[in-house]
C-alpha cells in the first residue's frame, strides 16, 4: 500500500510537469541559442545555467514530496 496521499500525487505530479518544460525550454534555448543570436536575439549571461539550477531545485523538491 503506497503511503502518498492525494495531494502529494498531485504535488508530484505537477512538479514533473515543471520539470518538464524547464527542461524542454532549456533543450529548445541551447538548440536555438545560434539561431536566435543571428537573429540579433542574444541570450543573457547565466541564463541556460540558470534553467539548469531552476529545474534542480524542482527536483530537490520533488524528491521531499516524494
């Protein structure tokens, strides 16, 4: 019998959700980061490592409401 109750579930489950788009967010700006600077875009210093401590914080979190 699992001892999670509902709202850590849905706790959990929302925080993989976040995870999940941080990560992706991270993925699609490192992929487009040459892409974006032609188009005189240009990413802030510390912003990929700055997605990257976002989404372990997030993890560090979920591991506490697991």
């Amino acid at each position: 019998m699992s001892s999670e109750n509902p709202s850590q579930n849905s706790s959990s489950l929302s925080l993989s959700a976040l995870i999940k788009r941080v990560n992706d967010l991270f993925e699609l700006l490192r992929s487009q980061r040459e892409l974006l600077r032609q188009k005189g875009i240009n990413l802030s210093t510390g912003t990929l490592d700055n997605l990257r401590s976002i989404k372990a914080r997030l993890e560090a979190i979920q591991r506490q409401v697991d």
